[in-house]
C-alpha cells in the first residue's frame, strides 16, 4: 500500500509540476511547448481509456464530455445527429502535428475515417464544418492524400444545400424552423464556412465562396447589436428572406451575451478576412473581439453568459476562452503595432489560466480542461470537461509555438 501511495504521490506532483511549468515564463512568456506536452500525456491516457480489455479500440466511438464529479469519459456513436464527432480525430491530428509520433497518425486516420459516411447523405445541419474540417481538413493538410479531399469537396456541396438564396444565410437546424418560426441561423454557423472557402479554392467550387459570403455578411447585418455583441439565432422568414428577430436558444436571455456565441463570432470572421482580404471584416472582427474582451474576469476565462445576474457565482466557459485565444493569434499577425500584440497578449493570458490548475485537468482526469458549459438553459454539460474546448485548446498552443518560432500560424 505504501509503494501505491507513493507511486500516485510521484504522478501527481509530475502534473502538477509540468502544469507550472507549462504556465512559467519562457523568454517572458507562457510556455506552448511545455503545455502540448501535457496534452500529449493527456491524448495517451485517452487512448488508453477507450481501449477495451483486448486493447481493441472503436473508432466509431467518440469522447464527448466528463461532467464535474467524474473522471472518466463520456462517449458517443458517430451519427448525423453528434455534432461534436469531428473534434476527437482533429485533436489526433494537431498532436501527431506536435509529437510526429507514426502511431498517432495511425489512429487519427482511423477516427477520421469513421466519418466518411458524412460526404454521401443529405446535409441534416450545419454542423458538418465542425464535423469535417476539424478531422478531414487536417488530415489533408498533414497527410496532402486526395482521399481527405474529396470528403471535404463532397461534404461542402452537402453544406451547400441547406444555403436559402432568399435569405441569404445557411439554414442551421432544418429540424427547429417550426419551433423559431422561419429560417434560423446560428453564430456557430460561422466555423462552417472555412470548409467552403477551403473547397471553392481547392476544388474550383466559386459558388462556394459567394454562399459563405453572403452568409458572413448577413450575419454580421442581422446578427449583431450596435454594440458588437451577438445573438444567438437569426430568425429570418423562409419565403421572403426578410430578417423577423434576433433570439437566443443557449444563452441566459435572447438580449445576453452568450459567451461562445460571441467566440464563435470572432473565429468565424478571422477567417472570414483570411480568406478574402475583405477590410470590411477586419474592422468588423476587432469590435467583435472588443466587445468580447471588454469585461472578461481577471483570469479571461469569460463566465457562461456575460448577463448572467449570478456572477461571479456562474459557471465559467474555459471552452470559449479556447477558441478567442485560437483567433486571436491568428488575428494578430494581420494588424501589425500595438493593436496586434494586444491581441496576442490577450490570448496568451487566456492560455496561461487555462493550463494552470484551476483549470487544466492534470491527473484528475484525461480532458485537458474543466470547468467548460454547453447548454446551460437545458442543463446539459455545466461545469464540464468538453471535447471541442479540448480541440481549440491544442490548436491555439500550436499557433501560439508557431508565432514563438517566427512561422506562419496556419501553416
């Protein structure tokens, strides 16, 4: 017993002390090295988890959540209807990015592959960004194998489909027109739109860039207060395009600011610019950010909904700080001077308090982060380890060791 006690005590103070150093200065700064390390054990004991007693593993079988009082993971079966599939394989991918490490190549593939079916059924949301992108997208980037690209091409064109030249958006939950009364369009929408541009300049697809488009400029018409902060929904009537009213459907109330909603949008318009060198989304995005940046606690990890009247009692969103840090660096590098580092120094706060331990999941659990809220209205995934604030995590460590080494962010 004394040996076992003493074998946890020396793993649990190997966490501990690479969560420090992961967050130590390193020329004055936050460590991204160090953190991907971490993730990279994290990835292994992941792996080590989903295995079954034979060491099979089933890749049609994903890791989704680990809610609060728990420490193991809770998975769900690839279908049309779970959103969060792609992020799993994605992260595989960023971390044999890291490691180079064959075998993990091996398995992102595999999980990868479990998601082709996608690329030949009708689109049944817009979540087939999220689904496709996040695992195919990079295993072509990495891999440059033209299988990988043609599920994307085909998953585009499903995309495309739920596109509505009257309103001129993408038609978020075909299955929710009745319950919001018209055309609904979400702000997660937006990360969808990288696999259109992607597919209409890899696969000569210009359509594709004109509906990701008009989708990015009627959201930001529609979608947004004179304040910069967003709804959550876009209700539009499905016959004349008109846009009827802006809601909520995960945030505290339809005039809050939904923390991710927000997140979402200055991802999505990030990249917006990227693809397009349009100005009008640079100008667009930095308020978005603003706005988002304004009042975050002092950690910048934002709490759920910025309107929640319990703050500072209300859950936190580590999943939404993920993704600003991610855009973040990526919006950096095109705003040279004060205004770009400001937004690099802002997202190398939110990394540094997401791998610290009030955050980081160290050996309590084999997610990188807590304290993450999906569907707070619904009582689903508070206070929560979740699988996508996972993905943007690794992805914002990688951009930020890219930028530390003088490399384009994307490459």
């Amino acid at each position: 017993m004394t040996v076992y006690i003493m074998k946890r005590f020396v793993l649990w103070a190997s966490v501990g002390l690479s969560l420090l150093a992961a967050c130590a200065p390193s020329k004055g700064e936050f460590d991204a090295e160090n953190a991907l390390k971490y993730c990279d054990r994290q990835v292994h004991r992941t792996l080590s988890e989903l295995r079954t007693a034979e060491g099979v593993l089933d890749y049609t079988l994903m890791p989704r959540n680990i809610m609060d009082s728990l420490n193991v993971w809770h998975c769900r079966k690839v279908d049309k209807t779970e959103w969060c599939s792609g992020f799993w394989p994605g992260i595989l991918w960023y971390d044999y990015e890291f490691m180079g490490d064959a075998k993990l190549k091996e398995e992102a593939a595999k999980y990868t592959e479990s998601l082709e079916f996608l690329s030949h059924m009708p689109a049944y949301d817009h979540d087939l960004g999220f689904l496709v992108f996040c695992s195919y997208g990079n295993a072509y980037r990495l891999t440059h194998e033209e299988k990988y690209k043609q599920v994307i091409l085909d998953t585009a064109d499903s995309l495309a489909t739920l596109f509505n030249p009257r309103v001129g958006t993408i038609l978020s939950w075909p299955r929710e027109v009745p319950t919001f009364g018209g055309h609904n369009t979400i702000m997660d929408n937006l990360i969808n739109l990288e696999m259109l541009f992607w597919a209409a300049k890899n696969g000569n697809k210009p359509y594709l860039k004109e509906i990701a488009v008009s989708h990015a400029d009627k959201t930001m018409a529609n979608q947004f207060r004179p304040d910069y902060t967003s709804y959550h929904v876009a209700v539009y009537d499905t016959l004349t395009g008109d846009f009827v009213r802006g809601c909520t459907h995960q945030g505290y109330a339809d005039e809050s600011m939904w923390a991710r909603g927000q997140a979402w949008g200055v991802y999505g318009y990030t990249v917006a610019y990227r693809e397009t060198g349009d100005h009008r989304y640079l100008d667009f995005v930095q308020q978005v950010a603003d706005a988002f940046l304004k009042d975050l606690p002092e950690d910048g990890v934002p709490y759920w909904d910025y309107n929640d009247p319990r703050i500072p009692n209300a859950p936190r969103d580590a999943s939404a700080a993920a993704v600003v840090a991610s855009a973040l660096l990526e919006l950096s590098t095109y705003l040279p001077g004060e205004k770009g580092e400001g937004y690099r120094k802002e997202a190398v706060r939110m990394l540094a308090s997401l791998s610290s331990d009030a955050y980081a999941c160290g050996n309590r659990k084999p997610a990188f982060l807590m304290h993450s809220t999906g569907h707070h209205p619904a009582g689903s995934e508070i206070d929560a380890s979740i699988i996508y604030a996972d993905y943007y995590y690794i992805e914002a460590l990688l951009r930020l060791k890219r930028l530390n080494e003088g490399r384009n962010v994307l490459e």
